[in-house]
C-alpha cells in the first residue's frame, strides 16, 4: 500500500496497524498523520514504546504517557489512584487519537494495560475507551524484552485481548524510503539483502557481501551499534577516556530505601559516579518538556556552564517515567521522574549553591544545560519510599541495538557476534541507507533469522492491507462516481 492511501484510511477515523520494512516510512506517515491532527486541532497522543523511538516523533512513552509506567498488571486499587490524578485524568479524557510507534517492542500486557485505563478513566468499554488508536511497527523487528522464559507468543502486541478488541485495518507500506540503490556492488543492494533477510531466503552471495565489509572504513563519526550494554559501556568509556577536553564528575544522592535505590538506579541506567568530558558523545534519558528534551535525544558536550541549584522540589507532572529499557526491569513500583529547577532568582526559604553543569548541543543544534533530575518510587499515597538524583545523561559514542531501532543512520559499525534475539540483526542492520556505510564485525547462527510467528503474521497483515486497499479504492471510485 502507498503512503498516501494509507494516510487517507487514517483520516477515516478507523483503527489501524501501519506495518512495512524498516524504511517503508511508517513513522513518517505518523507524522504526516499528526500534522494534520494538530492542524485541525484534533487532540493527538503521540507515543512510542521506547523513549528513543518517541524522539522521531517529539513524543513520550506510552508508559509515561498513559500512567502504567513498568507495570505489568493494574488491580482496582492501581485504577482508582491513576484516575485520582487530575492531570493524567484529563490528558486520558482530552485524548481523540492515541499513536503509538514502535509497538513491536510493547509487551501484549502492557498493550491491555492502556486499553484498561483509557476504559476506566473514560468511563467507556470500548477497546482503548473508543478513541481512535493508531499503532505502527513491524514485527520482524524486536520482540518485547519480557521476564525470563517468556515466549515471543506470550509477548507480542498483536497476540493480546486489546488487539484484537481494536479491530485494527491493516495498511502494509510497500514502498522503500531508506535504502538507497547502489548498482556498484554487482547489482546487490543492501535494499535485497535486507528482502531476502524478510523473505529468510538469505544467498552466500548477499552473505559475502555483509562479510565484505567487516574491514570497511566508514565515516569516524559512526554510530556504533552492539548487542549488548557491556560492550556499550566498555566502549564509551574508552572513548572518554581518549578525550582531552575539561572533565567533570557528577555524583548521584539518593535517599530512602536502599533496595529500592537499587531498583530505580537499575531502571534509570545511569551512573553513581558519572564522568563527562567537553566533546563526550551524549544522550538525555530522561524527558524534560522545558529543555524540550526526551528521554533519547542526543547530541555533544560542548561545556560546563555555573547554574544555581534549588533544593526545593517542584511537582512536575512528567509523571511515572519509565527508562527505555523499561521491560529490562521486574520492577513493578511506580517510578516517578521530576526535574529540579535551576532558579534564576533568589530563594525565599532555602539557599541556592552553584554548580557547574553540562553544556550540550543536540544534534538539532540548540544548546540546553543538564541539571540534575530526580527519579522517585512512591507508595499507593504518594508517599515517597525512595529517590535517586543524577545529572540525566549517559555517553551514547556506542548504543544497543534496541535502543536504534526506528533509527536512520549514515555509517555504522555493527556487532552481531552476541546476537540473542531473532530480528536483532535485521534491525541492526536496516537502520543503514546503504551496504557503503557499514561495517559490519561479525556475526553468529541466529544474526539474520526471524521470528516464525512474526512470519507467519506478517504474512496475514500482508493480505489484510491488500483487501483494505481494495476495499478503499473501491469506495473511492464509488464516491467519485456519484459526485
Ligand atoms: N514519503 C517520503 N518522502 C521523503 N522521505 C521519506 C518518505 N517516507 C520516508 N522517508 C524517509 O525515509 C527514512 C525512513 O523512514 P521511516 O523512518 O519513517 O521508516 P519506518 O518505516 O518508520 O522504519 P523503521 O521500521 O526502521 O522505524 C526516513 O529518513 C524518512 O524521513
Ligand atoms: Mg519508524
């Protein structure tokens, strides 16, 4: 189906699945989608299932934004406190369109979970209490992360009661945006490699070719992308630790609980001692709607810059923030995000002290200061059980192949020799533009497989879109017909 097709099918109102390739455009039709929402003042949710893949749309988590933050069910109880809380309250009922990316990577229970509050706060029992829903994604991509022993069966979104309440219409992206041809290479484009991977019809030919480039120089400015967070970690810190430039360390405080310190610390991902350098490759992790930054947004440390630091804390409302990993962690307290604010003037009560703070420029080329922020767990009262404050940001030199997925990326070094989940490779690998910007280290038995039961799903959705299409078309002639 063409983009604009299924652009038309979504200005009908109708729920919808927007599936394709990796590059098929699908969060780019999303935004075309909600440009036009927001042009017509239609009230539009935009979320994603990881914090990172909500930045290519200027959006939160579906976690942060719906309440459920890392929780994996919601008595009556969770429901009644979600729903005292005036403001998610009303973000809930103001809602006409919810859009959700990236769903691929949202566990089944987490799927019901949204549908179960939208009902609850809405006071209406139709699926996602009957606002229009819009998820997008593709299930050859990454599986939700889950517990231990879990089965893609268990975990897939399109495998839960929401789904199927939803009614979804199907619209299967058939064009390539992303891969561009490269006739140099005999005529093997990474656009067929990535087919051939879908199809799993995968030839020695397309396989030399990925091993070709394992000594491919690719730009310096690489993103590097590796199976595993020890690897990412062992790589930023030697790229730190080749960096010249002035260094500070940051030192987190916790307070409360220490059990539950260690929950959040393992949930926010940061670092106790955090060391940065001016020229350190950066990622914000945490959302903070006036520094217009997400939880994902990257860029580089430019500076440190003396700001004045308040003790006092204010109540955002950037509620139950999740990390991106939020699967990653068993943890099923609430865990709250706020931001301290540097104050401009001085305080009544408490007196302010001055720090030196991180200087970043995003790679939109805007420069903000990262203060410290707060992440809490609390109590069904609001009663706070333990906090953690840290400097929001992590070095991003090297990122996990989770973390890039909706990603489109120039040059990157990839390592699939640990792969561990079928359609790791795929997406690793898709995030190119072409064979050219790849450097690809190596590769085990399972780097280029998929899931069988995303196939044979795929398979349906693939014939579903066709019948919409049909289907549409048909309407559209009739239309034209009788006008
Ligand atoms: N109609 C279009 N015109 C111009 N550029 C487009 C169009 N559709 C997509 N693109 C560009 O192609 C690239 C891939 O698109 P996009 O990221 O939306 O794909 P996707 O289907 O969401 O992929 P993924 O599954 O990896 O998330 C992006 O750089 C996007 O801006
Ligand atoms: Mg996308």
């Amino acid at each position: 189906m063409r983009q604009s097709s299924a652009l038309d099918i979504l200005k009908t109102g109708q729920n919808v699945f927007l599936t394709g390739s990796a590059g098929s455009g699908k969060t780019y039709t999303l935004n075309q989608y909600i440009d036009y929402l927001r042009a017509r003042r239609v009230p539009v949710a935009v979320t994603a299932s990881t914090g990172i893949a909500a930045t290519h749309m200027n959006g939160t988590t579906i976690h942060s934004w719906s309440g459920i933050g890392i929780k994996d069910e919601l008595s009556d109880r969770d429901l009644t406190t979600l729903s005292r809380k005036q403001f998610l309250a009303d973000r809930l009922k103001d809602t006409a369109v919810l859009v959700i990316d990236e769903i691929s990577m949202l566990h089944a229970k987490q799927l019901n979970l949204v549908s179960q509050v939208l009902k609850h706060v809405r006071k209406n029992d139709k699926a996602f209490g009957g606002i229009q829903v819009v998820v997008a994604g593709d299930f050859f991509q990454l599986p939700p992360i889950g517990s231990k022993g879990e089965t893609n069966r268990e975990k897939f979104a399109f495998m839960s009661e929401a789904w199927l309440d939803a009614k979804f219409h199907i619209c299967y992206l058939s064009e390539q945006h992303r891969q561009v041809s490269e006739a140099a290479n005999g005529g093997l484009d990474l656009d067929d490699i990535l087919n051939q991977i879908r199809r799993q019809e995968v030839t020695f030919e397309s396989i030399a070719a990925l091993e070709a480039t394992f000594d491919q120089n690719v730009d310096i400015k690489r993103t590097r992308l590796y199976t595993h967070n020890l690897n990412v970690n062992s790589i930023n810190d030697k790229e730190l630790a080749a960096l010249e430039g002035e260094m500070m360390r940051f030192t987190a405080t916790s307070t409360g609980d220490s059990k539950l310190v260690e929950t959040l610390k393992k949930t926010v991902r940061t670092q106790d001692d955090l060391v940065l350098k001016v020229g350190a490759k950066v990622m914000f992790i945490k959302n903070n709607t006036e520094l217009g930054v997400s939880n994902g947004t990257m860029g580089e440390l430019i500076g440190f810059a003396a700001v004045k630091i308040d003790d006092s804390k204010d109540s955002s409302d950037d509620l139950i923030e999740d990390d991106d990993d939020s699967a990653e962690s068993e943890n099923d307290k609430n865990v709250k995000g706020k931001s301290k604010k540097a104050i401009k003037e001085k305080p009544k009560s408490k007196k302010p002290t001055t720090q030196k703070m991180p200087v970043v420029r995003l790679n939109s080329g805007r420069e903000v200061v990262a203060e410290p922020e707060e992440w809490i767990i609390e109590d069904e009262t609001g009663d706070v059980l333990a906090s953690y404050e840290q400097v929001p940001l992590c070095l991003a030199w090297a990122i996990t192949i989770h973390k890039s997925q909706g990603m489109t990326l120039e040059a990157a070094e990839i390592d699939l020799s640990r792969t561990f989940e079928l359609g790791q490779g795929y997406v690793a690998l898709s995030r190119l533009k072409s064979l050219a910007g790849l450097q690809l280290l190596g590769m085990n038995d399972m780097s280029l497989q998929l899931d069988p039961l995303a196939r044979g799903a795929d398979k349906r959705f693939l014939v579903l879109s066709d019948e919409a299409d049909a289907n549409y078309s048909m309407l559209d002639e009739e239309h034209d017909a009788g006008t």
